[in-house]
C-alpha cells in the first residue's frame, strides 16, 4: 500500500513538472508582451531597458530555467499590469472566490438534497418529474446563459437583487469577507444560485437514485416494522444512508466549482480569481496566467492524490499498480 | 451497415440484430424525441441556408446601415424597406441575420469537435480494449487523467496557452470530449470481444486491423451515437462559454456566444433583444440536440423499456 502511494505521488510530481514545460513553452507562443507594454513611441533605448528587465531577450531555456527555480522560490513574476508579483495578486482574489463556490456549495446542497429527497419518495408524483425535468435544464443550459438571464430578470426588470460587484464587506482574519453584511449578501446571492445550479441538479438525481436504493432495503422496513414514525425514517435512517455518496460528490467536485467560477465571475463583475484570469487572457498579462494555471493545476493534481490515496487507504482491493493486467 | 456475405460470423450478428425500420419505428412513438428532431432538423437547415433566409449578410459591411443601429424588434428599416424582426445591433446588423449565420458557426464547430473526438476516442478506446495490457493502460491513465479536470478548465487552459481562433476553440473541445469516447468505446469494446464472434474470427485467421474495424467496431456504434449526439450540444454549449468569456472565436466569425456577448452590455439599457435571441437560439438548439440524444439512448439500449 506504502509502494502505490508513493507511486500516486511520483506521478502527481511528473504531472506537475510536464504542466510547468507545457504552460511555459505555451506561453512564449503567445503574441509579443513587449508590443503590449511599451508605447510605440517609446525610445529604442527604453525598450531594451524593458525587455532587459523582464528578461524577454533570454534564450528560451534560460528563461525556462529562471522559471523553475523561481518557482521552488514561490515567485512567479511580476504582472505586467498590476506590477505586483503575480502569485501575491492571485492570492489577495482567492478569498472572493473561496467564498462563492463555498456559498454555491451550500446552495447546491440546500436545493438539490430535499427536492431529490421528495422525487425519490414520491416517484410517481406530477411534482416528482417536474423537478426531474428541471434538473436536466439545469444540467444542460450553459451556465453563462441562466446567469444573464438572473441578471435580466432580478436586476434590470424587478430590480430585487444587485448584479455585480461583492459590495459592503468586513474584513475577519485579514481577508474580506461580503457574506457578513447584507449588502455583501445580496450581492453574493445571484452569483451563487448561478454556480450552484449546476452541482444541484447533480445532487438532486443522486439523492433521487439513493432513496430509491435505500427504501427497499430491509433496514428500512425494520424502522417501519418497529413503528418509528414515516418522519423518523425518513430524516434518520434513510437520509443518513443517502447522504454518504453526496457527501462524496460534494467534495469531490468542489474543485470543478471552483473552475466553473470562471464564468459566474465574469458575468458578474465578482472580483474573484476567475475574473482575473480572463481579463489576464484578455490584456495577455503572462506572470497571472502562468501562476493561475500552476495554482489550478496544483490544486486538481492534489485533489486526485488525496482521492486515490483515501480510496486506496479505505479499500485495500484497489491496487493501482495493477490495473490494465490481466 | 453492409452485410458482410464473406464472413458467417458477422451475417449471424446482423441477423440478431434489430432491424433499422423498427429502430425508425420506435424512435417516432415518443412524441418529444419527434419533436426534438424536427426541432433539430429545422435548425441545421436554416444554418445551412442561412444565405437564402436572410435579408442581408450580417459581415459585408456594404449592407449595414449604422442609421438601423439598436432598432426594436419589429421597427422597420429605413435603408431597405423590410422589417427587423429581431431588432438590430449596435452597428444596425439584421439580429435575424446574425443569428442564422451564428447558428452556422456553432454548429460547425460543435459538430467538427464532436466527429473528431469521436474518431480519436472510439479509436483509442476499442484498441485499448482489444489489446489490453500495458497499452490499454496507458490509453485508461490517459483518460482518467483528462476526466479528472473540469472541461472549462481544460479548454481554458489551452487558449490561454494557444490563443483564440476557431481552430483553437475546435482542438480545445477535442481534447476535452475524447477521453469520454475513450471510455465508452472501451467498455462496450470489452463486452464485445469477449463474444464468440470475435473468438471465431481469431480462429479463423482474420487479422487484427480487420477484426477490430469491420466486426468490433459496427457492434460498438450505437451507444457512441449517443454519446456523439449529447456531445455536440456539450460542445457547442462550451464554445459559447468560452466565446462569451472573450476567449473563443474571433470577432470576425462570431457564433451565438460571441453575439450574447456583444449584446450583453445594452442589457443593462433595456436592449434585451441583442443578447435575448441569440441566447434563445442557442437555448433551442442545445435542448433539442439533447432531446435527440435521450430518446436514440431509449432506442437503441433495449434493455431501457420505459
């Protein structure tokens, strides 16, 4: 077991190391910064300063190297735009972010358990397949197309709801936080229904399909036999045993939350990383790009090791040094 | 399917199988699979004759006239005469037009990404089930691998790489779209060879390339239809994402998400219709492709008779 696990580890560092070539290597591809950042009224003389100074007149290798060792140091550049090393500027966003998708998760959960929970008790029930029919809307409409249409409809028609921005904050343990005020609230609301959407339909059909499992379990009818109340089963015996998968999912795509933030972000205005990513491909901003890209990548590839090895801890069948054998 | 005379094996496969008209048959009994096909029908048709259906072509910059710029729907041009169903840009492009020649975009690359990933994926995935071993383990890592990001991400990370352009948007949804190929493929590949047919056909001598395109491969083709089928509105629902995130196509080329986008900031002033109705479009269209796809799923896994 020790073996698989450092092997899942070994991997996880190769996967680590072939994304720093490819982002680096993709990102020389690019059009030209120096166009982007020198006027082109600039002396001759002020351009070889710059170019000088963001060591763009480097061989690539040298430049690949300078990037690897400035990476083990956790520097990653400077942005061009904000002039701030580029992983302190992704950072001072990352709270913002963290917030939504925590939020998004919340919702997720508070809408997809019971409305999954009430399809699966009462299969039959009108109700039962328009909540169905409405989790494959929500599986299928991109998330960029429900979000503006929040927006049509809460901001600009009833006016009920802000759409952009983060609004009042208050700031707990040096980091702003919106979901402490009701301004901060009501601006952090629509954005997360938008990006809980997704994941709540999701969570809706596994505790449909959970309950549908469950309830003809013998357990389930002991509980009925014994006489505890329809109530009591439900919330008890047959919750509990749902909620183990969805627990699972939940945090499992937690990450995916977190990457389709991206466009919640930008619809918006939510000044989060996703946000920054796409006006840094926009303003092609390198350093945020290129740190963006490595703080993801970090995060999934952790992600997954932590998953592979639970499973492996949890399941000693799994080997995964095995698979493909036969 | 053409039936092969100078194999036995694979003429008793055929036999065993259900017949196409029975297959159409059923299809019709359900009456929103009809309707999603006639729905998607309509569609590829008015994209592909979106030159005869619209008043003007929405990119020769001669037909535009900026004094039509944001009309309502239904006002009348004062240039040409005919009414703008759909009101009119900021630049007085027909939205009718647009749409139309939006919808051709992004069905282009929906169904480009689509067939490519399939080709690649279904590839892959039947070579990694026919020939097991250190290869299909390879192909499976590969997969998992590509399955344990988040689609956004991946394409996001290509154009950030490689830029934007509709050769970009398009490599980017195949490399996001193969891997599910790739594991279908796969799994319904290890179910069929280890059937006596292809037993039979190792016995009797057929080479490998042989074995795998003209016996496992037809036997594999209707569940990757289905997967092609949701796959395209995947595609073309991400390609929107990324065009409206101002990552995607070109402004040159724009498809229904490029139009949202564009439209998007007269929302805010009460001009709903340049982002309302391409959204729409694109809505219908994603619906009805995906309609398309639950009722072939019906069809073509008999086990699933509800």
């Amino acid at each position: 077991m020790f073996a698989s696990i450092l092997q899942r580890v070994g991997q996880a560092v190769f996967v680590m190391f072939c994304m720093t070539i490819v982002v680096f290597i993709g990102m020389n591809l690019i059009g030209n910064p120096i166009d982007l950042l020198i006027s082109p009224n600039a002396t001759p003389v002020e351009r070889q300063r710059l170019i000088a100074e963001f060591g763009l007149d480097q061989a690539i290798w040298v430049q690949y190297w300078r990037f690897l060792v400035g990476l083990a140091h956790l520097d990653l550049g400077v942005s061009y735009i904000f002039n701030e090393p580029a992983l302190r500027v992704i950072l001072q966003r990352f709270p913002a972010t963290m917030e939504l998708a925590l939020m998004a998760t919340f919702l997720s959960v508070l809408i997809g358990v019971p409305l999954g929970l009430y399809a699966g008790l009462r299969p039959y029930s009108p109700v039962s397949r328009l909540i169905m029919t409405s989790s494959i809307l929500g599986f299928s409409l991109p998330t960029f197309w429900v979000g503006m249409m929040f927006i049509l409809l809460f901001s600009v028609q009833l006016g009920w709801l802000p759409s952009s921005g983060r609004g009042e904050t208050v700031t707990v343990f040096g980091m702003q936080w919106s979901f402490l005020t009701l301004d901060g609230l009501s601006h952090l609301l629509l954005p997360a229904l938008n990006l809980a959407l997704f994941k709540a339909s999701l969570i809706l059909r596994l505790t449909r399909a959970g309950v549908a499992e469950v309830l003809p379990q013998d357990y389930v009818r002991l509980a009925h036999a014994k006489g505890l109340s329809a109530r009591r089963v439900v919330y008890v015996h047959v919750l509990k045993n749902v909620m183990i998968p969805v627990v699972t999912v939940v945090g499992l795509e937690f990450g995916s939350v977190i990457a389709f933030s991206v466009v919640t972000e930008t619809i918006f205005a939510w000044p989060g990383m996703g946000k920054l990513i796409i006006d840094s491909i926009n303003n092609l901003d390198r350093p945020i790009i290129v740190a963006y890209l490595m703080i993801i990548v970090l995060l999934f590839v952790t992600i997954n090791l932590v998953v592979d090895i639970l499973y492996t801890v949890l399941d000693p069948r799994v080997q995964f040094s095995k698979t493909g054998k036969r | 399917m053409p039936v092969d005379l100078v194999d036995p094996f694979a003429n008793e496969a055929e036999e065993t199988a259900r017949p196409m008209r029975d297959l159409i048959r059923s299809y019709f009994r359900s009456p929103i699979g009809t309707f999603g096909l006639v729905l998607m029908v309509l569609i590829v048709l008015a994209a592909v004759f979106a030159p005869f259906l619209s008043f003007q072509n929405p990119y020769d910059l001669l037909q535009l006239d900026i004094l039509d710029g944001q009309l309502k729907p239904g006002e009348t041009s004062a240039a040409y005469g005919y009414p703008y169903m759909l009101g009119t840009d900021d630049q007085g492009r027909d939205m009718f037009s647009a749409i139309l020649y939006g919808l051709r975009i992004s069905l282009g690359v929906g169904i480009l990404s689509a067939t490519t990933a399939a080709l690649i994926g279904a590839t892959l995935g039947l070579v990694a089930a026919y020939h097991g071993g250190r290869l299909e383990s390879i192909i499976m890592r590969l997969v998992d691998f590509q399955l344990s990001f988040p689609t956004i991400l991946v394409a996001l990370m290509i154009l950030a790489v490689m830029g934007k352009g509709i050769g970009n948007v398009i490599l980017a949804l195949v490399l996001v779209e193969w891997a599910t190929f790739a594991r279908t493929a796969r799994g319904v590949g290890l179910v069929e060879s280890r059937k006596d047919y292809i037993e039979a056909s190792h016995v009797l001598g057929v080479p490998s390339w042989r074995i795998l395109l003209r016996h496992l491969l037809p036997n594999c083709i209707p569940p990757l239809i289905v997967i092609a089928t949701v796959q395209v509105a995947r595609a073309i629902s991400l390609e929107a994402t990324l065009s409206f995130l101002g990552v995607g196509v070109p402004i040159t080329e724009p498809s229904l998400g490029l139009l949202i986008s564009n439209g998007y900031q007269y929302m805010f002033s009460g001009m709903y219709w340049m982002s309302v109705f391409p959204g729409l479009a694109l809505l219908v269209t994603i619906v009805a492709i995906n309609l398309v796809g639950d009722r072939l799923r019906d069809v073509l896994n008999p086990r699933k008779d509800t």
